[in-house]
C-alpha cells in the first residue's frame, strides 16, 4: 500500500492538503494511512490517490484523481458513494482543474470536491464554495483549441449518430499525442457536446443529440482553421506536399462556385518545413499570379475522398468572408452535408 508520506510527495495531494488547511485554518486537515486502503477496487486504486484522515476533528475521506483523466459527474458520484460505503467517512473528490460545465454538474449531483487553490463545496461538512481570493474569476473558454476542433470535425466527418466514439483511437490519425487527445475529450465533455460512455477501463463519447445539433451548438466555438497564408509561384506545391484545394479553388470544385483569379492550397506546418526543404520559396505578402498557401491549425484532409479540405472546415475558414456569392455557396455546402 503507498503510505501517506509517498502520496504527499504527489503534486495533487499534497495541494489539496495545504489549501484546506490554508482556507479553513490551522491543521485543519490531518491525514494517515490507513489499512482499509486495500479494500478499494482496482479501478478505485488506478483513478484515485486516496487519503483517510479528519477535518476539524470528523473522519474524512480524500480521493484524489490521478492524472487528467475524464470522469463523468455520475461516474464520480457512483465513486464517492463506493468510498463513503467502504471507508465509512464522508469523501471530497480532489480535481486538478475544472470547467463551469463540470462544477454544475458536480453540485447537482451533491459531490463534494476541491480544486487546490480555486474551489471548495463541502455541504456536508458545513463548507460552501469558495473562490480564490485574489485572482481573477476563471473566464470560461470561449474557442476549441485546435486538436478539440479537429476530433470534432474528425467526428461528424466519419461517425454516424447511432455509433459511441472511442477518439483516443483516432487522434493518432491526426498526429496527436494521447495527452493532447485526452485534454480535447475533456473540453468536449465541458462544453457538453457528448456524453461519457465506460465501458470497463475503456472511454467512449456519446452524442446528446443530432449531427445537426451538434454542429449548431459548436460553431460559437470553433476557429478558422487558416493560422496563416503564404505565396508562392512554385505550382509543384500540390505535388511536393500533397496539399489540397481551400478557400475559393476548394469551394469552386464543391460548388457552382467560379474558379477563382488565385488559386489557393491547404497545409500543415510539418508540410511546409517539407516544402521549403525542396527548394519552394514563399513570399510573406500576396504576389498577384502566385498561389495562395494556407497552413492550417490542424491537418487539411480529413481522410475525405475529394482532393479538398473537408467541407466543415472549409466552411470555417470563409464564413466571415462578404461576399454573397461565397455566403451562397456555403449555405449549399451545409445544405448538403449528410447530417
């Protein structure tokens, strides 16, 4: 069994113990081993550290997660009943950081937790919630990063409604590391676009609603996925990269749309280090006969069957675009999506 002293030598825990005792006052927190530990399941064992001591004197559970895994409010809820059951002590779920969406669920499902330095709700222990004193309130995030984009364009490119979605297998396909995956899976929780499905030690998303549903309730949220645009002359772009037709040459192919004066191309930031190491040169300022080169937040392709970049992404990157004939040919491309 790990002793108390190893797990305050853990970041979270020790955390946790300090700010208790630094918002309650004193010592008011004391922890000790304990040799129920072992009871707990193994899964309780891989997800939490687990402290058994007293606050203010009373018995107190705290469960500490491991790492930045995703958990459901339900799924925490069921934990906190299983360790309460049999530790025979009120618990406190310790968080490493939490969003608005997951404090409200967590309230509503009456889990009392700690996020070190920013929150405490104990109403059971006579302990409400607090903020940090100080510091500005957490402003609620506004847009997707770019991995959580992609997995969700990712998403409503290859999976149909009726199917639960285990993305950690995909993220790989879009050159992410399983961190990065695991920090776009709790931004999708956050933003309460799906919902989490376990099965055993395995995560998987379920869609709350429609496709449709799911893409209106988003688009607040996602980006242009343009970081910035380049020229250059080279036409060999396409060839040398594999980059493929955005902006208007993409919407042209799509749609009844005119081929454009200037063509222009999608790519990554990897495929334009390849580039410049082939010998393409690129000016940082439009040339009138050149190509327009984007390099994009995320990868272009999307495995979609057409030498485009997917239809949703390039939706994105034109919608702030006046043009009625642009506008017009968007409201085609989301018209005919299959949803």
């Amino acid at each position: 069994m790990l002793d108390c002293v190893y797990m305050l030598d853990k970041a979270l825990p020790q955390q946790t113990v300090r700010y208790l005792n630094q918002v309650i006052g004193g010592e008011a927190v004391r922890v000790a081993s304990s040799g129920r530990t072992p009871e707990l399941t193994y899964f309780l064992q891989e997800t939490y550290d687990v402290l058994t001591g007293e606050l203010l004197g009373q018995p107190i559970t705290l469960a500490c997660v491991k790492g930045h895994q995703p958990l459901a409010a339900q799924q925490i809820s069921q934990h906190t009943k299983l360790l309460r059951e049999l530790l025979d002590a009120p618990v406190i779920i310790a968080l490493p950081e939490i969003a608005p969406g997951e404090r409200k669920q967590l309230i509503a499902h009456g889990v009392a937790f700690v996020v070190p330095d920013r929150q405490l709700f104990a109403p059971q222990l006579g302990v409400i919630l607090t903020e940090r004193f100080g510091a500005e309130p957490r402003r609620e995030q506004e847009l997707f990063s770019p991995a959580t984009q992609a997995l969700l364009i990712w998403f409503l490119n290859h999976h149909p409604v009726t199917e639960t979605w285990h993305p950690f297998e995909e993220a790989a396909a879009l050159g992410y590391a399983g961190m990065t995956a695991t920090r776009a899976v709790r931004e999708l929780l956050q933003f309460e676009l799906f919902e989490l499905e376990v099965r055993g030690r395995a995560k998987y998303l379920k869609l709350q609603s429609t496709r449709w549903d799911l893409w209106e309730k988003a688009k607040p949220h996602l980006r242009t996925p343009v970081l910035r645009t380049l020229w250059t002359y080279e036409k060999r772009i396409v060839q040398v990269t594999g980059a493929r037709w955005a902006g208007e040459s993409a919407l042209a192919h799509l749609t009844m749309l005119n081929e454009p004066r200037q063509q222009a191309v999608a790519l990554t930031a990897e495929a334009e280090q390849r580039a410049k190491q082939a010998g393409i040169f690129f000016e940082p300022r439009e040339i009138a006969d050149g190509i327009a080169v984007q390099v994009w937040r995320y990868e272009p392709g999307m495995q979609v069957k057409e030498n485009t970049v997917d239809r949703l992404s390039l939706w994105l990157s034109l919608r702030d675009n006046r043009d009625d004939r642009i506008q017009m040919a968007l409201d085609e491309i989301e018209e005919k999506f299959l949803w």
